[in-house]
C-alpha cells in the first residue's frame, strides 16, 4: 500500500513539474520529421537532447538555440552508446517528458532481391534501435513518475506496397511492438503514442534515408510502374506537422495512434473493409475449423 501511495505521490510531482516546459529526447534529428519536430519543440521554449549519428548535421541548433538544446551523437544501433546516450540526457536536464524515436530508413527492392544482411540491418535501425532507446529510458521514465513515449511509424503499419515490403514489415512490428508496450506502462503514468505519417515531402526518399538491393531484371518493368506511382502520389508539407505533434504531447489523453496527414484515413477504411469482406467469405471454412461443434 505504502508503495502505491509513494507512485502517486511520485506522478502527481511529476505531472506538475511537466507543465513549465517539456523535456525532448529525440532521434534522427539532423533531418525530416526529426528536425521539424526538434524545431517545434525548442521554438516554444521546450528543451531537447536532439541526436543523430552526426554532431556537425544538428550543430546550428545549438548556435540558434543555446542552452535549451543539448546535441549528442548517437547511433542507434549500438545498445551501449544508446544507453550512455539516455542517461546523459536525463543527468543533463533532469527529466525526459518526451522520447521519441524517429531514426529510420528504407529498404528498397523485392522479397526475393533483398538478402538477410540487407534486411537485418533494416531491422537494427528499424526496430532494435527504437527498442534500445525505450529500454533505456523507461526506468527513467517510472524514477521520475511518468513521461510519454513517441515513435515514428507510417501508413505502412496498417497496409503494405511490394518493392519495400520489408520496410512495411518493420513497421507493423514497429506497430505491435508500441502496442503492448503501452498496456505495459500505463500502470507507470507513462503514454505511448504511435505517430503514421502518408507521404510527405521530406528527405526519406533520399539516398540517405534508402538503401537499394541489388536488381533482378525480371522486376525491372514492375518496379518502373511502381515508382512512376510512388512519385505521383501528393506529398504533404512536413514544416505542417509541427503543431499537430505539440498538440499530441500536450494532450491529456494522447492517441495511441495518430495518423497524420489528409490521405491515410480514407485508405485504411478501404484496405480494412476488403480484409473484412475477405474473413466474411471464409468464416463458415474458419468456423468449421474450430472443431467443437
């Protein structure tokens, strides 16, 4: 009983404390997504430990923003870096409000082109980059009585595109993955949000942001056509997002999933009433597999 109290006791500081200015962590900073959203944050007078795998591409915001941004360098990848990363950022400031994990990058080329070094890179980045980064900062997160966890998902966690399968499939383990952790920390005060980008037109087409298995020339003509309406897709203005990210994490109730943009929501009602109508046809097969009757 004593120890519930002393977590009440513990949230109701922390929830107080988090009014006067958030605390940001936040990775892949230096560009897209991550470097409007540092942006959003430090331009209301918020603080953020903005990373990225280079210290000279997030330099200008120390030099625009002083001493309510703290640069550290930090790749992902690397569990331990990550960890030291963290808690440096935690000693400097004394709290982290809001983690939030946007460092990734595409693979691009069929199931059958990519090979298994291709796609367990993707996944380090992708997905145990992420998990280190909650790992890390979740012990944190309860130390000091609540916090909100942020992670940049896409679209493709509810639907898939052929050619970049296997980045789809790292967002619907993306997905899965902040799922259960949000039943799992909710007893902590801590939210989890799942932030679903369309298609904007930031630096993730890049070179940069993609990685290009080697061709088959039997996809040659199937993956022309894909691109071709890949880029005819209307991409939405990144600089737009900023508001809509504040307003999630003032929220006092946040989402557990938030798409953003204007085109996502009509898409996945499209794409989950032909999933239905699908289960629908096959049920009385389905049913009749359950064997007790």
């Amino acid at each position: 009983m004593m120890a519930q109290q002393n977590e009440n006791i513990d949230a109701v500081t922390y929830s107080a404390s988090a009014t006067s200015g958030k605390v940001w962590f936040i990775t892949g900073a230096s560009r897209g997504f991550g470097r409007v959203w540092t942006e959003a944050a430090l331009q209301r007078g918020d603080k953020v430990a903005a990373t990225a795998r280079n210290l000279d591409s997030i330099a200008d915001f120390k030099e625009k923003y002083g001493d309510l941004v703290l640069p550290l360098e930090l790749d992902v990848t690397n569990p331990e870096q990550v960890k030291a990363t963290v808690n440096q950022a935690f000693e400097h400031f004394g709290r982290l409000d809001i983690v939030l994990n946007n460092a990734g990058y595409s693979l691009v080329g069929t199931i059958e082109e990519a090979n298994a070094d291709e796609v367990r890179a993707l996944y380090e980045t992708n997905i145990f980059g992420p998990l280190a980064v909650i790992q890390a900062a979740l012990p944190l997160l309860r130390k000091q009585g609540g916090g909100h966890i942020l992670g940049t998902s896409s679209n493709v966690g509810h639907i898939t595109y052929p050619v970049i399968g296997y980045y789809c499939s790292s967002k619907w383990a993306f997905e899965a993955i902040h799922e259960s952790l949000a039943a799992e920390i909710e007893q902590f005060n801590i939210k989890v949000t799942i932030i679903e980008p369309g298609a904007y037109a930031t630096e993730f087409g890049s070179q940069q942001s993609l990685k290009f298995s080697a061709g088959l020339d039997i996809y040659g003509d199937f993956k022309d056509q894909f691109f071709k309406q890949l880029m005819s897709l209307e991409r939405g203005d990144p600089e737009a997002t900023g508001d809509a990210i504040l307003k999630i994490v003032d929220a006092e109730n946040p989402p557990l999933r938030f798409f953003l943009g204007s085109h996502n929501l009509p898409g996945i009602k499209e794409t989950y009433a032909e999933r239905i109508a699908v289960w629908e046809e096959w049920d009385e097969v389905a049913s009749a597999a359950q064997g007790n009757n």
